[in-house]
C-alpha cells in the first residue's frame, strides 16, 4: 500500500512514517499545496496512494481543505468512490466541529495527537485498513 503522511511538524510527519511503515511504503510532505501536488502525480503514473493522513491545523491550507479538493479533483476525475483514498486526519483538536467537518468532507477515521501504536491501529482497523 502506497501511504502519503500530510503535516507541517516534523516530528509528526517522522512518527507517523515510522508507525504506519508497516502498512506500507510511506511519503512524508510539509503542506497541502505539495500533498496535491503528489497525489495527482501517483494517479498519473498508476500508482495511487491508498491512505493519506492529513493534519487538520496546518498554517497555509487546513487539512478539511486539502480533504476537500483531493475528493473533488477524486470526483472531477471519474474515480470511483472504492478506488479514492482513504483519507485518516490527525490533530490535537477534539473539538466536536472539526471531526464533523472531517466526516462531512469525507475522511474515513479522525485520530486525536499524541498518536500512539496502539491508538494507530485501532483507528486503521476501523477503517478497514489492514497491515502488510
């Protein structure tokens, strides 16, 4: 499975890339501007990312935006609902109004920071995301 880790910090992108190496082969990107950029690429080259995680608060585009245009160009571009990503946010908020924003824009999981292993598997087997 192709993943794509979308988080402007670091430390973030550099955990999560560690944990979810097991699912598969992982890219890490700072911005949502650049997370497009490259799921539009693997698209076009035949290789599409099967699970994007987005960051809600990122400073240049939120994650609820980046969700939004990735299902729309999904959308514009004849992919079928089994074939989209799915799409896993990640944030420090718990705030009732940005999971609720995150569903409406179509994510399949929220998972609250600090992200653990264990938090981190519950959450992808929910989603029916499974382990290499």
């Amino acid at each position: 499975m192709r993943i794509l880790i979308v988080d402007d910090d670091y430390v973030s992108r550099t955990q999560l890339k560690a944990l979810l190496s097991s699912y598969g082969d992982c890219d890490a990107v700072p911005d949502g501007e650049l997370a497009l950029q490259m799921i539009r690429r693997a698209r076009e080259e035949s290789v599409p990312y099967e699970l994007v995680t987005l960051d809600v608060e990122m400073p240049d585009m939120r994650g609820q935006e980046v969700l939004h245009r990735i299902r729309t160009w999904e959308t514009e571009n004849g992919i079928k609902p089994r074939e989209e990503a799915k799409v896993l946010m990640v944030s420090a908020l718990k705030d009732g109004k940005s999971i609720v924003t995150s569903f409406k824009e179509g994510c399949e999981a929220y998972l609250k920071k600090p992200v653990t292993a264990a938090k981190l598997r519950e959450v992808l087997a929910e989603a029916g995301i499974r382990g290499q």
